[in-house]
C-alpha cells in the first residue's frame, strides 16, 4: 500500500527546471537570461560570482532578459567565549540577503522579490591569521548559500 501511494504521489512532482517558463522555454534557458548587477565589497564580489556561476554556469553570455538586484547586510557575533581568557572561541556571520528581479526591457516593479538569511559558524584560535582566513571561509560558504537559495526561488517564481 505505501509503495503504491508514493507512485501515486510521485506522479504529481514536476521537475522544477523541465517546467514551462513565461516565454515558452525551460526554466533553465530563463534563469542564463538573468543579469546580475554587482554588489559591493568583499561578500558582495563573493555573491556576485556565485549568482553568475548558478546562473548561467555556461559560460555563454546570451543578450540578458531580466536584471537581478541584490542587497546585502552582514552581522558578525561572537556567541561562544573563553573564561579563562577573555577570547572568543567561537564566531557567527550573519547575511540577510534582499533581492529583485526586474525586465531589462523596463519598469520598476519588481517580477520577484525576496530575502534570504544566513549564518555560518567558525572557530577562532590564538593565531590572527588563521581567524582571518576562518572569517573569510565563512563568507563565502555564507555566499555559496545565499546565492542557492535566491536561484532557486527565482526559479520557483519563473516556473509559476
């Protein structure tokens, strides 16, 4: 009985990137029609890169159908600290994450919009650098997630 309701059941997923797309096409070949405007700093350069990537991972560069938009703030806490010390021993980075997509062809009401947050964990040592580096592994993990999640929600969207 339970074999034959998920075959029921089964049958009523569709694949979300086979899906018809508002021109006709899949979801896929719209999510390549997406240019991502920069954002700014560091974790911006970071998020920017993964968006491209997810995006249109191709390499071609097809004449862009819509603009995405992305704001970011970013939080830093250190939750966890040593008694005895003083230190922290631990730290978490934060990212709220608003995006927009608008049509290239005009307009200023958004097609999509959203937020995303996310928050990634290190662990901080005595040695500045290796914090240093620990930091920085955290933003892009933060940024490999965040430009995930606002992919497919963007793709959601375009497959209604």
């Amino acid at each position: 009985m339970a074999v034959g309701c998920a075959l029921l059941v089964g049958g009523c997923v569709q694949p979300l990137y086979m899906t018809a797309a508002p021109g006709g096409g899949a979801v896929g070949d719209e999510l390549q029609l997406i240019k991502v405007e920069p954002i700014p700093d560091r974790l911006g350069h970071y998020v920017t890169n993964e968006l491209i990537s997810q995006l249109n991972g191709t390499g071609s560069s097809p004449t862009p159908k819509y603009r995405l938009v992305v704001t970011l703030t970013e939080r830093m806490s250190t939750p966890i600290i040593n008694t005895f010390t003083g230190q922290a021993e631990a730290a978490a980075i934060a990212v709220d994450a608003k995006y927009q997509l608008f049509p290239v062809a005009g307009g200023d009401k958004p097609l999509v919009s959203g937020s995303v947050t996310e928050a990634v964990s290190y662990d901080r040592t005595s040695q500045r650098l290796s914090n240093v580096r620990a930091a920085r592994d955290a933003e892009i993990r933060n940024a490999r997630t965040i430009a995930e999640q606002i992919r497919t929600r963007i793709a959601a969207a375009l497959a209604k």
